[in-house]
C-alpha cells in the first residue's frame, strides 16, 4: 500500500440561538446553593457576598449559580446551603443564612452535622 490521501471540505457551521438567561433564569426547579466557610463568621460573609452579587441583577441561571457552587467551591469546616425556586428566593434564603434566621430557608451545619 502506499500512502492514503484524505480530502475534508469544511463548511460554515450552522448558526444556533443562544438562549436567553432572562427566559430561562427561573425555571421552577428548587436549586441548591452551598456555601462554606473558614468559620461561622466568614460562611456569613459569603452569604453576603452572594446576596449582594445576585440582588445587584446579574443575569444569570440559577441552576448555573447552584452548579457552580456545588463543582466549584472550596470546603471548609463551616457549611450553609439554600435551597431557591427563584433569584428572589435565593436572596431572601441567603440573607437568612446571614442573619441567622429562618431555618426553614437556610440550613447550617458545623463540620458535616446537619444543624
């Protein structure tokens, strides 16, 4: 045998339509948002991080929020997670993980103990 020839013809790919966040931003879906911190102190700073960052209107996903924070997150000894149907939940679940609060929206536990 000799040698194989191979000829490719590239052609334009096909144009896609990137969906839109703002239609697909709240989908229903209950999303969990996890959280940690060195200690209580900074898992509340984080809370606040992310309250802010998700009220100043960033158009992104929720289900994107909660992957990212699922895949991407560094775990340390003190964990909170909020569990949000909406972007307006999510915030109202991360200011009660700040505040201490409502137990019902956010959860806390120390070094792994559902509290």
């Amino acid at each position: 045998f000799s040698g194989t020839n191979a000829h490719v013809i590239l052609e334009e790919a096909l144009q896609v339509r990137a969906e839109s966040t703002e239609e697909s931003a709240d989908d229903g879906r209950a999303v969990p948002l996890l959280l940690s911190g060195r200690d209580e102190r900074a898992l509340r700073a984080q809370a606040a991080a992310w309250e802010m960052w998700l009220a100043g209107g960033s158009k992104v996903r929720l289900v994107d929020v909660g992957y990212t924070s699922w895949a991407h997150r560094t775990q340390f000894e003190s964990r909170g997670a909020v569990s949000a149907r909406s972007v307006d939940e999510a915030i109202e679940g991360l200011r009660a993980l700040r505040e201490r609060g409502s137990i019902r929206l956010a959860y806390r536990s120390e070094e792994g103990l559902a509290a």
